[in-house]
C-alpha cells in the first residue's frame, strides 16, 4: 500500500517534470526564435543621409528591428522627418558635434558597462568602464564629460540603491573622482549623509555645473552647484532632480517629485527654475510621470523621452514648452535620449 | 495507511535531545550490538529525504535568483520605472523576510506538520512567479517581491525541522551541510541562467520568469510528491513511548476496557519555555553578538573594488567565488562539525570571517588577497549557516525545533541588518581600511569570549525541557 502510494508519487513527478521541461523547452524555443527574426527583421523608418552636416537632434534609436539601438540623427526643422543612423549603439547620448559621448552595455553572462568618447567618423578615441546601468551624461561646452550610472542591481551588492557620477575628460583622464566624495554644503554648514548620492550634472562653464544630492535619510532632493576647483557642492533648493541648464544659461529644466502624501512610488512633473529670482513654474500641463533629464530643444522647448504604455522597449521624444502653456507633444517618434547639435 | 505509522522514521530516524557532541566510538544505544557496524555505516550515508530536500531548496533558489538577478535590470528598462523606485522594492525586501521565520516554525510546531508549512511557503513563492508574468508597474511587481520573501520566511524554519528530523542526529551537520551544498549550487546557477537567457533574448524578461515559474513548480512539487509527511513530535512521542501501556492503549488489542486516555500520541504540546533554557539563551546571545560582527559581504567585495580597482561588474563573480567555496565545503565542514562539536565550528568559523575582513582591508593589491577573502568568506558560511540550524536543533526538543530554529536564525539575520547598517557609518565616518580593522579586530576579541560561553558541554540540551527522552 505504502510502496504502492509511493510509486504513484514517483510517477506523479516525473510526469510533472516531463510537462515543465516540454513546456518551458518550447516557450524558450519559440522566444529565441522570435527575438532572433526581430533582431534581423528590418527596421521600419524612413532613412535619409546628409543629416549630421546641418544642425540636428542626435538620439538613440528604439524602433524595434535591426536598427535599434543604434543611435541615429533627424534635421533640427523637421524632427519627426526621416534619420540619418550612425553605426555607434547606446544606451545615452549626448554630442557637440564633433566628439559624442556614448554609455553602453555589453549584454552577457556578466554584463558589462562602458563609457565611449567617439569622433565625428564614430570611432571611439577613448573609453572607461562604467560601475552599473548607465544613467545620464553630458558634455561641457569644452570637452569635459559627466557620466551617471547606478551601482546597484546586483542583488549581490547589498548596500541598496547608490548611484555614481563621475567627470573625465574628453580623453578619458579622470577629473572629479566620485561626486559623493565632494564636500556638501547645506546653508555653509558641511554635512555628510551616509547614504548621499549625486546624479544629473549640467555643466555650466568648465568649472561650475548643477547636480542633484539626495540623502532618503535626510529626506532631502537637493539641487546644488558644483564647483570642480574646489571641490564642493553647495546646496539651492529641495525638491530638484535631474537638473539641465537652458542654452542661454538662465533657467534649469528639472523634474519634481509631486506624488501625493504617502504614495509609495514618485511621480515626476516636469519644472523650470529660473535662476536669477529663484522662482520655479511646474509644467502640470504634463500629467504622466518623466523620468528623463530633460535638454532643451531652444529657449523655449524642452524635450524628454517617455516609454510606450503599450511597447515598453519603445520610446518616443516629447516636446514641452518650457512655460507650460501647451500640452506636450511627441518630437522625434520612436527615440531616447534626444541631444541638440545647434550646429 | 494512517499518519500515525508512516509517522514513525526508520531506523535512522529522528532522535530528541541528542547531545550536540557525539562520540563516534559509542555503538548506538538503541540497536542490538550485532548490527551497530551496520548502524555505523548508516551514519555515514545522508537520509534520501535530506536529498530531495536539498533538490527542492536548489530549484526554488535557481528560481528566486535568477529573478532576482535580473530585477533591477527590469524594473528599470522593461518597466521605465528609475532606479530610485528600485531602492523602493530593494527596502521591502530586507524586512519583510526575517520577520515570518518565527512565525513559519510556531506554526510547524504547532500542527507537527512541517512539510505542508513548508508547502505553503513554497506554493507562496511559486504564485509569485505566476504574478510576475503578468505585472505590469512597481506596485505589482514590489507586492511579488515581499510576498516571495514572505514566503521564503515561512519555508525556512519548517524545511529546516523536516532535515532535522529525517536526519540521523548523529551527522546532523553533515546534513544540513549537504542541504546547503544544492541550496547554494542553485542560488549560483539561478543569475547565470538568467543572464543567458537575457543574452541570446534581449527583452528576454518573460522567458526568465517562465523558467523561474517552471524551476519553482518543480521545486513544490518535488516537496509535495516526493518528501514524506514527517510528524516529528508525535515521532518523538512514540520513540518515547514504546509500549502499548505507556502510549496509552489497551494492554492487547481488541480489549477497551481499560484504556486510560485513549490514543493521543501527540507528545509535548508546543511552549515557549524554550527560550529559558540555558543553553538555548546562550546559543541566541552566541549567534546575537556574532552576527553583530557579521556585516554584509557587499561591504567585503566593495573593499577589495575600492583597493583593487576593478570594475564593479565583477561583483557578481566574487559572489560566485564565494558561494562556490562555501557549496564544495558545506558538507564536508559540516562532517567535522558533528565530530569536533557544532558550537565550537559556528564559533570559530568567525575567526575566518575575521581573515575575511583583514585580507580586504590589508594594503596588498592584488588576485591573491581578493582569492583568500573569498575563500575565507566561503569557508565562513561553510561553517556557520547550516551548522547553526544542526546546532539548534539538536539542542531543543522536538515539539519546539522548528519555532528555535526559525529563532535563531532571525536572531542572526537582525544582527547581521544592524551590524551593516552600523558598519555603513563606520565605513565613512572612519575609512574603509580603518573600519574593517575594528570588525576584525572585535571579532578576535569576540569570538574567544563565545567559544568561552559554549565551553565543555555548554551547548548540552537542557535536561529540564528535554525529558521526554528519558519518559
């Protein structure tokens, strides 16, 4: 009886095994197969040459098929027309022009992460590893290079979320060190958080740029100014994340953390600081949550890239005016991390 | 067939209230002496039941890692979310885990069914698979993530007594040990699956939750299917209760008239005097303190980065390294635990936990420090994780087994929580070099002050809470 039980029990698994394996055998085949045809399929986008000899808008590409990642560029008056595509793949992209900086992963069983400073023929002149997931970069007017990325993912690294945002220069030298290892000053008064973490550099000159400190256990979102000489980090305002200076040096584009009380996720509204009164007008007329460092297409627009509800690895381009006035608009369809060559 | 007879282990079945140090000269008492070289050679093979326990840790670890390899990564790029919601999630997990132990062995405890307390967390965990087939925003996806580890919590102490009990006690570090070998072999294959899987399917993240869900599945139905529905205190009871009038039945069978109590072979119901016992308060305040010593193995690997300079992609690797070492070692170095003694192995394997952290903090740059570091720390949980639940168990009666379990080993897990936290503030208030000093130096200070505590036969059971040995 007990031997009998314990046979059926036995066959009970086996069976069991056999339907798992079977099952997953097949969906994993039929995934592989499908993801292989997508990665050959063509890319369905109008493709055009001659565009990165005029003023344009350099962004990654995320129409699915052979084309995407690939980063790829649209003329500054016709931004949904049709793209020039480079071979550089990115993850971020920011360009003067001349010298484009490039975060990238190398997908593989250990998955690695790599800045690239890549010439106008798109060869890469010089590269760093990154410590996670890149985030955000940009250039200084003169060749400096601001990178972000997120030392965290590893469940294997269980100092919880952080964040790294370093400066180098354009041939790969390191200038700053970790940002978090500047002195932070709150009302003159240094302080130093544990758990500090620095992201979002806009450059303004070669010396002074604007970042965001967060300490969660302080409960502080800080914009600051960043002096490279000194080694410093001064704190403006709360609530300021993802800073970006407008082209004429007088306002910051951020994003505002506007959840409601007790809301257990952030939901980021897009803001603009002006920075000689100080005085910040939320764009409400965007009700979705950003999650992007906006750059400014002109004085007056602003642009951030938004994932498809309904095609998650898609993402479009939006435009906002940066005095809220309209609602926004989608710029560059089937595009990430949009940055301005003025050319 | 009732519970009652399948109830009652085999020859090598569970034992109460074994002395924690065993003496391999002695034949076993129980068995005629003609067959002690039989038994002897028995002690040396591990119950099949631990086995198929170990089966089943191994594939919900190669589902629970391979999620959580990739978790991040997905919360980020599949679900746009930005990494600031992940540290959300990330918060969650750390809490929500250690909490329910307790409760997941009170309740083995109390019903004497550890397996299907077991089921539960592991059904748990597997729904939580179903789930994240279909999540879509952080809400969803952080309310799997507590719940896995909620069940995960459940599972621990329970699983834990059924090894205890299909254990021979006299290699029941040997047990635990082997246990722990397939339990970390999955948790090291679970992310390398992952990553291939995301290698050759780039937005791969439903292949890897389908074979999670798959890997998850198997893994209940191996427990549910394959491990019997040990009664561990009514076991005992038994044991304990040999013949027909000690259990409370007829003098023969067929008579009723003189039946005492009728048959309720329940043995000791569940109490928290445990927790008075001597020993039992000293093993806590033992595992307590040193896990206030133990701080993450994250700061470890972050020390040799920050000396060594390597890029952090390689973390995942040191945490291969390690867990490699300590899969190869676990059951051996749980072998010499039941024959040195378990107190004096969970005490002095901190001793390398200590080299662990002077090898990261010790200003020699290099592959050779990073390798020993990660074989010490290897060893260290070798010698530690299941010896701790082998030490337990043999120290608390049956009745409570799982409940002291699950206790000690939350008592470990807050320590450990706080010990990281403390050290995060040490670590900037005094310097990487100079505060991995101060925990290595505590630990050499502490671990002769334990291994004091648990002397001779400190770690004895408590006579007065297990006498049902001796009814």
């Amino acid at each position: 009886m007990s031997g009998h039980a314990a046979l059926r029990r036995r066959t009970a698994f086996a069976v069991l095994v056999l339907v798992v394996l079977v099952g997953t055998g097949w969906y994993v085949t039929a995934e592989i197969r499908r993801a292989r045809a997508e990665q050959a399929a063509p890319t369905q986008v109008e493709v055009t040459e001659g565009v990165l000899d005029g003023p344009h808008v350099l962004f990654r590409g995320t129409a699915p098929g052979e084309l995407y990642g690939r980063v790829a560029a649209v003329a500054l008056d016709d931004l949904s027309g049709p793209r020039q595509v480079t071979p550089a793949v990115c993850d971020r992209v920011d360009s003067d022009g001349a010298t484009t900086v490039c975060l990238r992963t190398h997908r593989g069983v250990v998955t690695t992460y790599e800045a690239q400073v890549l010439d106008a023929a798109w060869r890469t002149t010089a590269s760093w590893p990154l410590p996670g997931l890149p985030s955000r970069t940009q250039q200084s007017p003169d060749g400096l290079v601001a990178t972000t990325s997120f030392v965290t993912g590893h469940s294997y690294a269980t100092t919880g979320f952080s964040t790294e945002t370093t400066v180098h220069d354009a041939d790969g030298a390191e200038v700053s060190g970790n940002l978090e290892d500047f002195t932070l000053l709150v009302d003159g008064k240094r302080v130093a958080p544990v758990d500090r973490n620095v992201w979002g550099v806009t450059f303004a000159d070669e010396r002074v740029f604007y970042a965001t400190v967060q300490s969660q256990s302080l409960d502080r979102t800080w914009l600051v100014r960043g002096d490279l000489a000194e080694r410093t980090l001064v704190t403006l305002l709360d609530g300021v994340e993802c800073p970006s200076l407008s082209p004429d040096g007088t306002r910051l584009a951020f994003k505002h953390d506007a959840r409601a009380p007790g809301a257990a996720t952030p939901r980021w509204t897009p803001a603009v600081l002006d920075l000689a009164t100080m005085a910040v007008t939320v764009l409400d007329a965007e009700e979705r949550s950003v999650d992007d460092q906006i750059t400014w297409l002109d004085d007056a627009t602003l642009l951030y890239g938004m994932p498809r509800t309904d095609e998650p690895a898609t993402t479009d381009v939006w435009a906002l005016p940066a005095d809220g006035a309209a609602d926004p608009v989608v710029a560059i369809p089937q595009a990430w991390s949009p940055s301005v060559v003025r050319g | 067939m009732s519970g009652l007879v399948r109830a009652v282990p085999g020859e090598t079945g569970s034992q109460t209230g074994t002395p924690s140090r065993d003496r391999p000269g002695d034949p076993p008492g129980d068995r005629p002496p003609g067959r002690s070289s039989a038994g002897r050679r028995r002690t040396g093979r591990v119950s099949s039941t631990v086995v198929t326990l170990g089966v089943v840790s191994f594939l919900t670890d190669v589902s629970s890692e391979a999620v959580a390899a990739i978790l991040p990564l997905y919360v980020t790029a599949a679900l746009g979310m930005s990494i600031v919601a992940y540290g959300v999630v990330d918060g969650l997990v750390q809490g929500a885990g250690a909490l329910v132990r307790v409760a997941g062995g009170w309740a083995a405890d109390r019903t004497d069914r550890p397996k299907w307390v077991a089921a539960v967390g592991y059904g748990l965990s597997a729904l939580t698979r179903v789930g994240l087939l279909f999540a879509a925003g952080l809400p969803a996806v952080a309310g799997l993530v507590v719940t896995d580890r909620i069940g995960k919590g459940i599972r621990t102490a329970p699983r834990d007594a059924l090894i205890a009990a299909s254990a021979n006690p006299r290699n029941l570090g040997r047990s635990f040990g082997v246990h722990r070998a397939l339990d970390t072999a999955g948790a090291a294959l679970g992310p390398l699956l992952a990553f291939a899987v995301l290698w050759a399917v780039p937005d791969g993240w439903t292949t890897v939750f389908v074979i999670s869900l798959g890997a998850a599945v198997l893994g209940v139905g191996a427990l549910v299917l394959l491990v019997p529905d040990l009664r561990p205190r009514q076991a005992a009871w038994l044991r304990t209760h040999r013949t027909r009038e000690s259990r409370g039945l007829p003098k023969c069978k067929g008579c009723t008239c003189d039946a005492a109590g009728g048959l309720q072979p329940a043995g000791r119901p569940f109490s928290w005097a445990f927790l008075r016992g001597g020993a039992t308060v000293r093993l806590l305040l033992v595992a307590g303190v040193l896990g206030l010593l133990t701080v993450g193995d994250g700061f470890v690997y972050l020390a040799l980065q920050d000396r060594d300079g390597f890029a952090t992609h390689w973390f995942p690797l040191l945490f291969v390294g390690t867990n490699v070492v300590y899969m190869l070692l676990a059951a051996p170095v749980g072998r010499l635990a039941d024959r040195v003694g378990r107190g004096h192995v969970l005490v002095w394997g901190h001793v390398l936990l200590a080299g662990a952290y002077a090898c990261a903090a010790a200003p020699f740059p290099g592959a050779a420090t990073t390798l020993a570091a990660l074989v010490l720390l290897g060893t260290f949980y070798a010698m530690t994780d299941g010896v701790l639940a082998a030490l337990t168990s043999a120290l608390v009666p049956t009745s409570v087994r799982a409940t002291a379990i699950g206790t000690a080993q939350t008592v470990t897990a807050v320590a450990r929580m706080i010990a990281s936290a403390g050290f995060g503030v040490l670590w900037y208030a005094s310097g990487r070099v100079d505060a991995l000093w101060i925990v290595a130096a505590a630990l050499v200070v502490a671990v002769p002050v334990c291994a004091y505590l648990v002397r001779g036969g400190r770690l004895a059971p408590d006579d007065a809470l297990t006498r049902e040995t001796s009814a």
